[in-house]
C-alpha cells in the first residue's frame, strides 16, 4: 500500500526524493479522511517552503485541509492536471494524484520523517482510535 | 463514523459525490431513524400543536403533512417539524434528533390544554428513500399504491412485511418517502431495500450526502439557518409562518417584525470562482463585514459551490456582487435566488 522509497509525515503527506528533488502529495489514508476532493490550492513555482509550513489546502466536498509541506525547499513544480480533475488525489495518491515537487535545500532532512513500516503502523493505530 | 446527537452515524458509505448523484439520478436510502418523534394525542391536541407551531395546522386533512416551526414566545425557532395529522386526536410531530428532548419539554410547558405529549423517539426507525427510482424501489415492498399518496400525505400499510407510516416526504429537493416502523425490523427493511434497488444502482446514502442534497434544494438546517435568534421571517420562510390563524407562541412579536420591517434576512450565493465558502465564514461587500455563511459547500449536482447566509435586507437583492472571505482572502460570490436546485417535474 506504501510505497517503501517514500518518507511519510504525521500529518499524511507523503515525499518522494530523487536526487535533489523531492515530489510531495497526501496519503491514501489522507484522500481516504478527506472523501472527494473538488478543489487544490497550490503554492506558485519558485515560492521557498521550510519544512512544516502550509503549502496550500486540499477542499473536500465535506471539508477544507491544510496541506505541510514535509521538506524545506523551492517549488519547482505543481500538479496542474488537478486543477481539471482533483480526483486523481482520491484516485492515485501515491502517483497521479502527487500535488508539488521542490529542489530541496538539505537532502538528508526527510530521514527524521517515517518509512513505510512506521507509518503503517501509525495509521493502523489511527483507525483504531476512530473505530474505539 | 460521526458522533451526532449522541448516534454513531455514518457521513458517507461509497462517497458524498456518488451517493448525492444516485440521488438526483436513481435513488438513494438515509437510514435517520436519530430522527425524533413527539406524539400529541387527545381531544384538544389540535389546540396544543396551534398554541407552540406557527403553520395553520386546522388546514391538515387525516393523513395530511405540514412543515412548520416549533416557537419560542420570541417568535423564533425551538425547532423546524414536520406535523403529520394521523388523526383529528392524534398528531404525529417529526424532530431532529438534537433537540429532541428540549422540543418534548418546551411542547410539555406549554400544555395547558386537554392533551398528552409523548416522546416516543425511541419507539421508530426511519428510512428515507429518495430519488426518482424510490417509488417503484419501495412498491415492490408494499401493497399500498404509492401512486395514490401525495406530497405531504402518508398512508398505513406494511413494508417487507412491516407494519409502517410511509409518507411522501424528504429532505433531499427529490421525490421520495420517508418510512416509519418498529425499530426491531430496521436492519431486515434497510437490507431487504438495498438488496432489491442495487441493480437499479440504489445505493446507501450517509450524513454528507444528506447535508449536500437539502442545501442544493435551499432547505433550512436548524443551528444553521435557523435557531432560537431566527424569525421566520428572517429565514425565508413566511410561508409556514401564519399569523393570522389565532394566539400562538411569538405572534405578538412576528407581527410588529413583519410591520417594522426586516433587518436582515436568508440568501442563497453562488461563488464566482473556484473556491468554496463554507459555514461561518465572513460575507462582505468592499471588504466590509455584513454577515455570516451558515451553510456553504459543493454543489454537486449543479457542478457549483453555494451557500445560504444572513444578510443586510438592503444588501440582499439578487444579483448583489459580495465577498466571502475565505482564509483571510475575499473571494467574489454572487447572491442568486432560492431553491439552487429545483427537480424536473
């Protein structure tokens, strides 16, 4: 379900680095929370985000959510097909659906985030605490 | 699952957009048995419904519905009902679930008339089957003619087997029936449904479905449009509001508010953009602040972000140019006319 060369945040964002890029979106179990997403605001190219900052917002038909960006970095790309079909986030999260890639400023700075296993467990304690 | 009113609901079983579609399109079934049931019985229940409601209940026919309001002496709203006449002795109040034992209160406070008040909440499931398929879905099930109910009527007979109040009545701007019965017979009725309408593409709707249909259709939500500092007035809703029917609780004040005139009254918006204002954002004309959203979200079926909000009565008029001001920004909306969506008759 997660892919093991991501890193994943505790707010359910997920990056994806290659060499001194990295592609962010939102996890399956985030799209899964949010329901249908009808609308992406998303940061210009070239805007600086530090780890932690908001990035833009994800609108749900049930709810608005900030998304944190988990790195420190330059845009240097956005998802623009979500802008005609914001689905692809409740569709492909991992894939299609990724929201903006950065030129990061440090490398090394996702390895303090969760790999897959870590955050599967994260998860499977989350949905625990929803069905308690 | 959502905690509402003290019931684990679900918001949503395959998706808000999907089961809002089979709505519109097919049908979809609510299962809002959380709904609350008030009974007034006795010689003088029609007195006691007059006294605490603002709709004229003496027009009701046996089997008749009205939407009405459930009065505080101020005029404003305890709680919006739906009273069903079952008999000249017997009337059958539908609540929402939040208020349900504050309505039974209120109601039992002010009896002072030869009537009993039950508040029998706990003794009904109800199912809502809503959509254009929900007639022919729910005939499969009954011996009653559904074709013979009106809108706003209701009839006894059984479902599955069931004996049950089925009366056209809903909360989704569609057709549709809304079923009463012994809550030991929910899960064989709300299976036996699903099963039949599936082929059909009948599917089960939740919460979030529910909230986008009745705000599409312009429908009032109480904590929403409508609490204890709305007037009926104020919500658009002089149409259940009668004052001229005889003393009930508010009239003194809703008349001198409809002499005085309105300060502020319900409109219904459209965003000009892409983004979408929901409750409690602030409304504003040139950055001003004039209001509040009380209800905004997708529009799903009209492809369109709405709301409804209260609004200056001279900075309502249609076509009105406002702001709503979502995350600090002012973003450009349109007050447009009510209800949003009207079904195809």
């Amino acid at each position: 379900m997660y892919p093991a060369d991501f890193r994943y945040s505790k707010d359910h964002e997920w990056i994806k680095t290659e060499g001194d890029t990295g592609t962010i979106g939102i996890t399956d179990y985030a799209q899964n929370e949010l329901g249908d997403v009808v609308f992406v605001e998303l940061p210009k190219i070239g805007a600086q985000l530090k780890a932690g900052q908001t990035l833009g917002s994800i609108e749900s038909v049930k709810a608005v959510s900030e998304v944190f960006s988990p790195a420190t970095g330059e845009v240097v790309a956005t998802n623009e097909a979500l802008a005609n079909s914001p689905e692809k986030i409740n569709q492909e999260p991992h894939t299609s659906g990724w929201l903006i890639r950065l030129k990061l400023a440090d490398k090394n700075e996702t390895s303090a985030l969760m790999d897959s296993a870590a955050y599967e467990t994260y998860v499977a304690e989350k949905a625990k605490e929803h069905s308690a | 699952m959502v905690n509402f009113g003290g019931w684990d609901m679900p918001l949503e079983y395959s998706g808000i957009l999907a089961e809002h579609e089979a709505v519109r399109t097919r049908a979809g079934i609510f299962d809002v048995s959380h709904m609350g049931e008030i009974e007034i019985l006795g010689a003088q229940s029609l007195d006691l419904v007059q006294h605490v409601t603002c709709n004229d209940a003496r027009h009701l026919a046996d089997r008749q519905i009205q939407y009405s309001g459930l009065m505080t002496p101020a005029g404003t709203f305890v709680d919006d009902l739906l009273v069903h006449r079952i008999s000249p002795t017997h009337y059958f109040l539908c609540v929402n679930a939040s208020n349900q034992d504050g309505d039974f209160d209120h109601i039992a406070a002010h009896n002072n008339f030869d009537a009993r008040v039950q508040n029998n909440g706990d003794d009904y499931s109800l199912l809502a089957i809503q959509g254009p398929k929900a007639e022919a879905l729910l005939q499969g099930f009954t011996d009653i003619a559904l074709s013979g109910i009106r809108y706003y009527h209701l009839a006894f007979g059984k479902v599955d087997g069931v004996s049950a109040m089925i009366a056209r009545t809903g909360y989704t701007g569609e057709d549709g029936f809304e079923i009463y019965f012994d809550p030991e017979y929910s899960e064989q009725i709300w299976t036996n449904l699903l099963r039949a309408g599936a082929p059909e593409g009948i599917i089960p709707c939740g919460l979030g479905a529910r909230n986008t249909l009745r705000l599409e259709a312009g429908m009032c939500l109480y904590g929403h449009e409508i609490d204890e500092t709305t007037t009926p007035w104020e919500a658009g809703l002089g149409w259940i509001c009668k004052v001229d029917k005889g003393d009930f609780l508010g009239r003194e004040i809703l008349v001198k508010q409809k002499a005085e005139g309105l300060a502020r009254k319900l409109v219904g918006f459209e965003m000009l953009d892409k983004r979408i204002g929901r409750d409690g954002y602030p409304v504003a004309i040139a950055g001003a602040e004039i209001g509040r959203v009380t209800s905004g979200g997708p529009a799903p079926f009209l492809k369109k972000n709405i709301g409804m909000a209260y609004v200056p009565l001279n900075q309502s008029a249609l076509d009105t140019e406002i702001e709503i001001i979502i995350r600090e920004t002012p973003v450009p909306a349109r007050i447009v006319a009510m209800p949003f969506y009207k079904r195809p008759k």
